[in-house]
C-alpha cells in the first residue's frame, strides 16, 4: 500500500466514532477507516462478501482500531494473492476486539487522561497560562502516537501485532499512571493546604 493510503486510514481513524448504531456499533465507522485499503486491493468496485465481512459487529478502543484495520487490510492483501490463512479477518477482529478495549480503556481513560489533567491543574495551581496546552499535548501526544504506530505495527508484524503489544506491558503501564495521578493529587492537595 501506498504512504498516501495509510495517511489516508490514519485520518480517517478520526472519524471511527462519527456512526454508532445499536447493533454493530462502530462498525460503520471501521468499514469507513479501512475503506481505502480495500479499495487499494479489490478495486473502485468492492465485492459484496467483501462488503458484507467488514460491516459486521465491531467494537474496540478507537486509539486501538488502527491496529486492527492494519492487520485486517493485511490479511486481506494475502488473501486476494490466494494465500491460505490461518485466521481470517473476521476472526481475527472476534479474537482482539475485547481485549484492546478493556486495554485501551485502563490505559487512556483510565491512566492518560487523569494524569494529563493533574498534571494540567498543577500547571495552572502555579498561576500558569500553560496549563490547558500542557493537559492537551500530555493528552493528546500518547494516542496520536498509538494510532499511527498501531495502523504500521498491524500491517508489518499482521497477526504477530499482538504479540508486540503483548511485550509493552500496557496494563502495567495504566497502572503505574493510575499510581502516578494519585500521587500527583496529593502533591496537589497538600499545595493548597498551604496556600
């Protein structure tokens, strides 16, 4: 594929969450992210199963989904090459739907984003200014990062992504932030007890 594909499913990561529906979810929204890249394989003209394959349920993080269109526009290059798979693409977005979710949740709602707005507070407890840029940038930085190297790391590494995630310790990462923003709310508090 070329850069301007992925630069293209990268912007279009953005929009994953513009169409929910009650019963497939952000499906549409996925369909839409990894449009281009079918179409870089199949043609302006989409096959109906094909079609059909990606409109069904899905539902994960939206900083993780890159990951998973990635490794599924990559399992559907091979497959259109005649490969056989060991897992395809609809049973691979059943296996790591969930599991990025829950990940995806503790580490950035859960971690990153009270961190960043702690940190922000202490910023602005200083009489500082910078303190909405510091919460956004410490915010915003993590996932911007994870969308575009989950988008790279699915489509090189393909089912061996997971594996790699697997080696970063995300969980262990969303806990030592949890531990890091609790801290941070103390040092916060007892700034204005003295003050």
């Amino acid at each position: 594929m070329s850069w301007s594909t992925f630069i293209n499913i990268y912007l279009r990561s953005f929009l994953l969450q513009a169409s929910w529906n009650f019963e497939r979810l952000q499906n549409l929204g996925f369909f839409y992210l990894i449009l281009p890249g079918l179409h870089h394989i199949y043609g302006e003209t989409l096959p109906v199963d094909v079609q059909q394959r990606h409109l069904g349920y899905f539902n994960t993080h939206p900083y993780f989904a890159p990951l998973v269109a990635g490794t599924i526009l990559r399992l559907e290059e091979r497959r259109q090459a005649g490969e056989e798979l060991t897992v395809d693409a609809d049973s691979y977005k059943k296996m790591v739907m969930a599991p990025l979710a829950a990940m995806g949740d503790a580490l950035f709602w859960g971690g990153v984003r009270p961190l960043a707005a702690l940190v922000g507070l202490l910023v602005a407890s200083q009489g500082s200014l910078w303190a909405p840029v510091v919460f956004l940038a410490l915010f915003n930085l993590p996932h911007l990062f994870f969308r575009g190297s989950g988008l790279i790391l699915g489509y090189t590494q393909q089912l061996r992504a997971i594996e790699t995630i697997q080696k970063c310790r995300l969980p262990d990462l969303a806990i030592r932030l949890k531990e890091s923003t609790t801290i941070l709310n103390g040092v916060l508090n007892l700034a204005n007890i003295r003050l």
